[in-house]
DNA sequence: AAAAGAAACAATGTATACAGTATTATTAAG
DNA sequence: CTTAATAATACTGTATACATTGTTTCTTTT
C-alpha cells in the first residue's frame, strides 16, 4: 500500500545494493508513519511488494533492528517497534549528555570559517521563521546541530548522535511547531554561539543542556496531547 | 585455525541461531586477537571452517559491522576493523560523557539494596586486589561500572556504553595492568560509591569524569608503548 | 460444549545455485 | 622490460529451494 517501486535504482549513477534500496524504503515508511509501530513485517509480503527476494528484505530488517526501528524476535519476526515514554525519556536523557560534550568541544575546537557557516546557517534558520516555512526551520535546526557536531571531528560521537535524532524523528516537529517557543529556540541558538566564540566551553555545556531540557518538555508535552 | 566447532549447539537448552554462534565466535576470536585488524574475513572461508553455509555468516558479519567490529565494503568484502589512535580517543571521549551521565543519575536513583551491591562488588574488587588475580581483577571493575548503569534504569544508555566498552576491549588491562594505578582506581571507586550514599550527583560526575580521564591516560600510553 | 490433540499452514532459519563485479594472472603491444 | 589489454578466477549480491518451527484450524475425546 503505497510503498512505492524501485524504479529509482536504475536512475541512480552510484550503485546501491538492493539490502539498501530495501532499507532506505522501510525505514522512510516508518519514519513516515506508513507503517505503524507494532506491525508485523513479514520477510515474503515485503520482498514480493517491493520486487525483490528475501535476502535483501531480511538483511535490510536486521539494518533496521541495529536502528532500534523494529524489533526481531528469533523465529517469529519482526515488527516496528513501538517506543514508551520511558523510551524517549532515556534517549533525551542519553541525548542531553552528548549535545552538551558535542558543544563544550566546539567551543574549543570550531574554526573561524565553521562558525561562519553556523552563523550563516542560523540567520537563514531565523529568516525561514520569519516566513513559518515548518519544512525550511527543522532542516536548518537540524544543520546548525550537525556543524556542531561535525566541529567535534568525533566519528563516534556524531554517529551515536545521529542515530539517536533517527529515533526521536516522529517527535521533531513537537517543539518547532509550537509558535511560543521559536523565540527562545533562538535565544539558545545564539548563545550557542557567543559560547564558541568565547572559547568558553562550560557555557557552551550549560546553555545545550538547558536547550535540550527545553526541547524534551515539548516532546513529552506532545505525547501527552495525544 | 584453532576456530572451534559448533557442536556446542546441541548441548545448549536454548535455541540459538546460527548466525549467533557465528556472531559470538567471530567476536571471541576478534577481541582475543585470533583474528588481527585488517584481516579479511571472507563468507565461503569461514563458512566451511564453521561447517555453516554463507548465509549465517552473512549475518554475522553484519552484526559485527553494527558493532564497529569489522569493516564491509560493498562488493569488495569484511575486514576486521582496525582502530587508529584517533578513533580510541574519540571513543573515550564519549565514554567520558555516558559515564559521568550514568554516575550522576546513580546518585539521584539508586537505591540502599543496589548501593549495598556495590560495596560488595568492591570489597571482593579490593580482595582480588590484593590477590593480584587479574582476571578477576577486571571483571569487578566491569561489575561495579555495571551496577552503576543498572541503576540508572536506562536501556538506551546501558546499551551504548556497552557497545563503546566492546569496541576498547583490547584495552581493558592497561590501567589495571599497572600496580602503582590500582590504589587510585580504588580512591575513585570509594569517591564513587560516597557521592552517591550522599546523593550528590555533581560530585558523582567529577570522580567518574576523574576516573576516566585516569583510565584515557593508561590507555594511551600503552598503545604508545607498542 | 470444552479441552486436548493432530494435522495443515505459514513463517523464519539455513543451504545452495546462479549472476554480476573486482581482482588477479596472463598475454600482447610498445 | 614495462605497460596495457584481456581472460580467468574468486568473491560478493541476489534468488530460490528446502528444513524447521510456530500457529492456527479442525477433529476427537471427555
């Protein structure tokens, strides 16, 4: 239902292993809410939707299951996961702790050109609220967090970071939707930055921790609303 | 090559797949150094050494690859994933983080029972000490740190700490291996279990920040010394 | 009619076969 | 003798077939 062909690999000049293709496609669905947590995720329904064997369906759900986007219970299958609360509440808290190492060693570490492109990217960030482009303002928060992260010239960090963000994605619009917040998203953006420029890492640590904490009351605000 | 069989299968009550008693013997013979890093891990090779076929070892190899363990290029093949100074540290770094994130949520959540635990766990800790038993020695350093992350009732990040732990364990003897690093080791467990009888999680982050930076140190010098 | 058991079915686990691509070895040209 | 082109080889990628297990349905017994 709705899950689209894999026309595109044709198109495409690199070469993508069809376990990829297969992924890319799951884990939009799930991302998207086309596949619901708790659904099963049978290995013949989805290789004969999407065209392919088995192979490159079971290996694209283990690729998924290391995501933490579905569950894999030996010998019954797989299926989305479904995440509680305490779920999320541990991942923001995981969260928190990495956003803040990630900015105390921007501070140290970012370059003058780096804090250019952060500084460019948050004027083009505070440019889309003015024009409420809701697409336009999560993809530009989220570059302004990944200079940050790519400042650290940690690998590791950025990677466990990112994954993280991947599970959070059905609750990254709560905070940005939420009109009254935008101000003080901003506020935190720019101290963000005065910490980098004054190489002044524990300011650096305080004012991410104090946005992510901001950030998390909305998550769990709008689950509450659900 | 000294690769053992899989009869082990049989005697077990539980089930496990193929795939993970491939996973587990690969990992043993990656961590124990039976396989060095930049070897080539080739699926027909080791599947007639294991007397399985290509597609457990498939699996597995993917497995490894979630863990950092081994390296897959697509269409060239596995490699055991060679470390380079850069990414231990980058590692450590974020170690040091989830550390102090999991000490100081100890401080505030863990409770008199758990706490008591712990001081078991180090008093043999400082026996085994005292016994010079190595093996020992490390395993109740592992204990300890695990019941401090138990105690913070956070899968998420118990499951990464866990992950970064495996990926260092060709490093887990170099600060113990040293005798005049113990009595310190101790002076920060002691710090350790005193900040959380006193719930003070600020104080709980700094010696598990201290403990770390110690450990980080160890473990640079003796990849310098090789 | 309810519960236990057996049989049919459907799903995952594993093995194998075939296809396509890197790599290596071999040959030819300069 | 070196380099480029080509053929042979060895590996991964994918599909498919078979084995095993879990689930459901239908029968049988109480």
């Amino acid at each position: 239902m709705g899950m689209e062909e894999t026309k595109f690999i044709i198109n495409s000049n690199e070469y993508l292993p069809l376990r990829d293709v297969v992924f890319n496609t799951l884990r939009d669905a799930i991302l998207t809410g086309k596949l619901v947590p708790g659904e099963r995720l049978m290995e013949n329904q989805l290789a004969d939707r999407l065209g392919v064997s088995r192979t490159p369906v079971r290996e694209a759900l283990r690729m998924l299951a290391l995501e933490n986007l579905v569950e894999l219970v030996p010998r019954k299958g797989a299926q989305v996961l479904d995440m509680s609360e305490k779920d999320i509440i541990n991942i923001l808290e995981v969260r928190d702790a990495l956003e803040s190492l990630a900015t105390s060693i921007a501070c140290v570490k970012m370059r003058k050109e780096e804090l250019q492109k952060l500084k460019n990217v948050e004027a083009e960030f505070e440019r889309a609220v003015g024009e409420s482009d809701l697409e336009r303002i999560i993809q530009l928060d989220e570059d302004f967090h990944d200079l940050i992260l790519e400042s650290t010239e940690n690998d590791k960090l950025t990677q466990i970071y990112q994954n993280l963000r991947v599970q959070l994605y059905r609750y990254r619009m709560a905070h940005l939707k939420v009109d009254s917040s935008i101000p003080a998203i901003i506020a935190h953006h720019r101290g963000i930055m005065r910490a980098i420029e004054n190489h002044d890492a524990e300011e650096g640590a305080t004012v991410a921790h104090g946005h992510i904490k901001y950030h998390t009351e909305f998550i769990l605000r709008s689950i509450h609303n659900k």
